[in-house]
C-alpha cells in the first residue's frame, strides 16, 4: 500500500521505480512543450494533422478499435467495507486493488516516458478549487489534460509548498481489455488506471478526479460534486439567474449548456459556464455556488452543426483535438449529423463505404478549451463562481413526463433527481420504451452508496438558507406516432423562462401529485410557437395510471440501496402515492 506521507518527488520515484519508464518529463504546459510534443506525436502517428485552410490547428487521434468508451464494468471503488460503496459501484478491497496494480504496473513504462501532469480543477485562485498530478505515459493525455485542466509550474510550484493534491497514476499498459481497470481509493485521494488510452478512462481529472473523488470529498466537506451543466441567462430586464442540470446521456445535456436564444426571445442572452460537471458549495450569503472545475470540453461530436448546436460547431473549427472521427477526400473531419461533406476514410482509417456503419464512431469525441465557445462565461474563472437559482433534473421520456414541473419542496425534489430515468431508443437497443434509472445522472459517478449520498442532498437544506429551485423538464414527449411533441434547442428558453419566474414567485401553477406545472394555456410563453392544442394537452398532462406505476416501480428500485435511504425521500414519495391513489 502506498505511503502517503511521501513527498511529490518521492511518490513519482516509486511509480517509475515499479513502472520502470526511459526517462521522467514534468509538464509545464507551455506552447513551447506543446510544439515538441506535437511534432513527435505527428512523427509516431499518434496524431494526424487536419485540413489546415479549414480546420487550423486541429488534429485526429484514432484509438485502438477496442478502447473507445468508459469500461464502467471494471471501474472500481475501493474502500475498506463494502457497504460503503454501495450496490450503485463495482467494489475492490484496497489491498486486493493495490496488489493487483502493482502486478500490472510492474515494468509497464519500459521504452516509454513518464509524464508527470501538475493540473488544477477549478479556477486557480478559488477556495473551492482542487489540486492534482498525474502520472501517464500518453502524450495523448498530456494533450488532453492542457486543453481540460489549468496546469503548468504554478500549480507544481504550490503542490511542492505543501498543499494537498489527488494522485494519479495511469499507464496505457498494451491495451489488452483483460488488464484494463480504473481503481478509486477515496480514502487515498488516490487513482489508479491502466490499459485503455480513452479519456473517460485516461484524462483522470475528469470523471475519476471531479466526480467519483471529489463526491466522497463532497460528502466529508459539507459540499456537493455533481455531474451536472452550469448555464447563465439574463432576461430583456437584465436580471442575470444561473441554472445547473443534471441529464442522462443523450438527453440534450450539451445543447442546454450552449443554447442559442430564439429569434422571438429578443432581448435574452445565454452564456455557459460549465458542460458537464459543477462543484457546489454554500457561499457566505447562505446560497448555493458554483464552480466548474474543467477548462475545457471534452464532448460527443455526433449530431453537432451549425444548427443543433452552432456554438459548439463553432468553436470546434480551430484549436481541437478530434478522436475517432471520419474524414473527407479534402482532409477535414466529417461526422454523422454533419449538413455538408462525405466522409472518404471512416475512424478505423479504413475506406469508406456507404452501408458499412457509421464513418465516425458513435462516441467521437472533440477535445477543446473552454473559452472557445462563443457563449463561454468569464464567470468560468470567478473564484467564486456563480449562484445558483434552481437545479434541473432532465430524462428522456416519451410518454409519461410532462415538459416541465416544479418540486414542491427540498426533499421532493431530491426524489425527483433520485428517480431520475430515460428510456432507450431503437437505435441503442433494438427496444424501445425500456426505463433505465439514472439517479441525478450520476449513476456511473458516484463515488460512494447512493443511500449515503441522498442522505448528503437531504441535509443540505440545514445549510443553505436560500434553497434554489427543483424541476424536472423531458424535451422528448412524443405523440401516438412517434413525433416529438416540443421543438427542443433553442424553444427550450421558453421552459427556462417558466422556471425562473416560478423561482420569483411571479406567476401561479397549477398543482398535481407529482409537482407544479404550467396552467394550461397561461402563464407560459408559446407566443410565435404553432403547437396544435392536442400537442399542448399532451405536454402538460398528468397520467394518473402511468404515475401510480412509476412510483411503485421506484418504490422497488429503492429497495435495492436499504437500509440507507433517507427516510425524508420515502415520505415523499408515500405522500404522492396517496395523493395518486385519491386523485380522479
């Protein structure tokens, strides 16, 4: 087992005296470093450059066709009792974890060279924000972690002062998947990954760092580490309110974060602070703040355009890191969703031929800096970060979820983030309508049991004096024939501008077992929007039978993490079974 009394030089020491790299590289994170590491990774063909007229500065990176996703079957928890992790992880006794990475790591880095990746999580100058170093032998991730995180030797320089910092340690090891495993110690501040160059896997500041770590600091510190959006919207008026959202995969996460006001929404601008994770802390005037603890994205680039989400098109022309894209004849990086272009190479870097699958990899990615976004915040870096008016929990629900409804209080919408679910698609399945529970979206992120961690969102209310807000909102209703019922993208500023006077209290609901939702046919803005009054009813409707099933189902679902769910969320949820079950 590791010693964690050992200095920064110690500990980097003893992984190369186990891993045994050629030489040790401390990154600094320079353009200078960028310019050696890009001209040797063009020179390895670990990188391949783009089309520089249309794309400058941008290049390709194909992983191996066996490592292009999270592994979440050997993502590991290791703390000392098993309960603790909870049926929601896949648990590893630490000393069963540690052997098993030392017999890995055991000459791994042979030939290779040991990076050594200072990086901080958060803006540099906040309270809230975390240290960190990894060790890696990717130049790949380096790469990577530049775009995503703030490193360099100001942040070396204040981990060698003696402030604490997350260890990491990853090895591409051969990339057989049958030694591939991403070990957590959160006991340990202390991650553990080999086998698999994929960033969900690799870039450890991300989700190994920001969430399943940081989630166990969270808890331990009074605070909450959430896999959710942080977006700013400013009405015609110039008030300025800041939403946070939880969303499952393919449920509009990306396009909420970068939404592009409508030509009828005159006057209302939108700005991103952050697309994927927040780090929620309670400031000194008793709200809830939040910061983004990543300086980039590192998003799905299927189904972007100047359309679906012209932000994000925009600021991946320059300056990108794509993975596992296509390619056209004229060298520029093609994807399914694309208005232009035909790809000529798929992402194997094999020819392409229409019926042979997608070209681009369903899970490509794009890997860029923040503050090429058009809408970024310079909020991003506030040290303080931004408050936060209400809190959006998001599914993809074809027939039961209405557009959008209000929690009627704190513990109430913990259970509505808790039953947090989306259906699965044809496309991913071959099944439709199969519902998978996804609470808070953070079922792959959780770093400890879920019983524990809704505990932690229910004690929150003892220390925040001004709670925001709990809604739901399911862009994706359909109809009897399978059309989409509301617009999405941008009309989604239309159910955003709900939420927020709701938040003022400066318009009525109407009220329901399951929540507040809009009145019909007031009260929201559907001003340039031709919806059939059918679509409408649809939209704002409550089924009663559909409900009571939901719930019940739920009630099962809940069972799974007993005896640690709170007992505030099984009174809520009795309360609506019994409102459900009076309800005509």
């Amino acid at each position: 087992m590791p010693d964690r009394t050992l200095t920064l030089s110690q500990w980097i020491d003893s992984v190369a005296q186990l891993a045994q790299p050629e030489r040790i590289q401390w990154c600094d994170g320079s353009e200078a470093e960028w310019g050696t590491l890009r001209q040797e990774m063009l020179a390895q063909g670990e990188i391949l450059p783009l089309n520089p007229h249309t794309y400058p500065n941008c290049h390709l990176h194909r992983s191996d066709p066996t490592d292009v996703a999270r592994v979440e079957q050997v993502t590991y928890i290791c703390t000392s009792q098993k309960d603790d992790a909870g049926p929601n992880n896949n648990w590893m006794s630490p000393d069963d974890a540690h052997r098993l990475y030392e017999r890995l790591f055991s000459g791994c880095m042979r030939k290779r060279t040991l990076y050594v990746i200072p990086y901080c999580m958060g803006p540099v100058d906040s309270p809230w924000s975390q240290l960190g170093v990894e060790i890696i032998d990717s130049r790949y991730v380096v790469a990577n972690m530049r775009l995503m995180t703030r490193m360099g030797d100001f942040i070396l320089k204040r981990i060698q002062s003696g402030e604490p910092f997350v260890r990491g340690q990853h090895a591409l090891g051969d990339l057989n998947p049958d030694r591939r495993y991403i070990l957590h110690y959160p006991a340990e501040n202390l991650i553990q990954s080999i086998g698999s160059g994929y960033g969900g896997n690799a870039l450890l500041g991300k989700k190994c760092h920001a969430l399943r770590i940081a989630s166990w600091n969270a808890r331990e510190e009074g605070w909450l580490a959430e896999h959710m959006l942080i977006v700013g919207v400013e009405n015609p008026e110039g008030e300025v309110f800041y939403l946070a959202a939880a969303f499952p995969s393919s449920c509009g996460k990306t396009n909420l974060a970068m939404l592009v006001p409508p030509q009828s929404f005159r006057g209302w601008k939108v700005w991103t602070v952050g697309d994927d994770i927040a780090w929620m802390h309670v400031g000194p005037d008793g709200r809830l703040w939040a910061i983004n603890p990543e300086a980039g994205y590192f998003g799905v680039v299927p189904g972007t355009n100047e359309i679906t989400n012209p932000n994000a098109y925009q600021m991946i022309q320059r300056d990108t890191i794509f993975t596992n894209v296509a390619v056209t004849s004229d060298n520029d990086p093609w994807w399914e969703g694309l208005l232009s272009g035909r790809p000529a190479i798929d992402w194997r870097g094999r020819p392409y031929e229409s019926g042979n699958g997608p070209a681009a990899h369903p899970n490509s990615r794009f890997t860029v800096r923040a503050d090429q976004n058009p809408a970024w915040s310079r909020h991003s870096e506030d040290p303080m970060g931004v408050p936060i008016t209400a809190v959006l929990f998001g599914g993809r629900r074809a027939r039961l979820a209405p557009l959008v409804y209000e929690a009627k209080n704190w513990a109430h919408g913990v259970l509505v983030g808790c039953a947090l679910a989306s259906e699965t698609t044809a496309a991913a399945s071959g099944k439709t309508g199969v519902v998978r529970r996804d609470p808070m979206a953070m079922l792959p992120f959780c770093g400890y049991h879920f019983g524990d961690y809704w505990r932690h969102w229910i004690d929150l209310q003892e220390r925040v004096s001004s709670l925001p807000r709990i809604f739901h909102v399911n862009w994706f209703r359909q109809d009897q024939n399978g059309k989409y019922l509301w617009p999405g993208y941008g009309e989604n500023l239309r159910v955003i501008q709900w939420i927020l006077e709701r938040c003022k209290d400066r318009i009525p609901a109407h009220e329901t077992p399951i929540g507040y939702l809009p009145i019909h046919g007031t009260h929201f803005n559907l001003e340039g929007l031709n919806l059939a009054p059918d679509a409408l009813r649809e939209l704002f409707s409550i089924d009663r039978r559909g409900w009571i099933d939901e719930f019940d189902e739920l009630e099962n679902y809940l069972l799974d993490y007993e005896p640690r769910v709170p007992i505030e969320l099984k009174e809520a949820l009795a309360r609506i079974q019994r409102e459900l079950a009076s309800t005509g």
